[in-house]
C-alpha cells in the first residue's frame, strides 16, 4: 500500500482541479442568471454560501495534499506519506462531490 501514496496525492490534485473547475463554472452562471430583477442570483447568500462552503472543503484537501507533497519529496517517513495521503484523497473526494452537488443546484434546472 505504500507504493501507492503518489497515486493517491495525483487523485486528490485531480479531484480538487475538478471541484474548483465546477464551482467556477457555478460562480460564472450565477454572475450572469437573473430571476428577480436587476440583481442576479450570485447575489443572495442561498446561492453564495454553499459555493464557499465546498471552497472552504477544498482548500482543506489541497493543504492535505501539499503536505504529502512534502513529505514524499523529503523522502519521509512512509507512515506519515500515507496518513496525509489517506486524508487529502478522502478530503477532497468529498469536497468534489459536494462542490458538484451545489453547482447542479446552483445552475436549477439546467444543471439537471
């Protein structure tokens, strides 16, 4: 299982480019998507605090993932490799997961 903590760090980079690419599109939309005149949805903290909410989530998987980062180029211990490694996959298979479910909300219908 060691062997594979440079697969599980390249999955949580993978996974993290994912969420924040969603979210951005989310953002994007909710910039442009007006419902009640003139303000557009971005506008409003049902739309805004979600978004920031899986931001937050990311950011704290890709900290995870600079860490293991660090250790596997300062050849350390393979315990500790593995212990950040475990965690920023797991974060940040989450946070993807999260950040795409608010972005399908964000965008209603059409993201159905």
């Amino acid at each position: 299982m060691e062997e594979s903590n440079v697969e599980r760090v390249l999955i949580a980079g993978q996974t993290i480019a994912a969420g924040k690419y969603v979210i951005k599109r989310a953002v994007e939309y909710s910039k442009k998507r007006v419902v009640f005149p003139p303000d557009p949805i971005g506008k409003y903290q049902g739309i805004q605090y979600p978004l920031a909410d899986a931001w937050i989530r990311l950011e704290a998987a890709d900290q995870m993932k600079w860490k293991a980062l660090e250790l596997l180029e300062m050849n350390g211990d393979l315990k500790d490799v593995g212990y950040y490694a475990n965690m920023a996959k797991y974060l940040s298979g989450e946070a993807c997961s999260l950040a795409s479910r608010y972005s399908m909300w964000t965008h209603g219908g059409y993201g159905y």
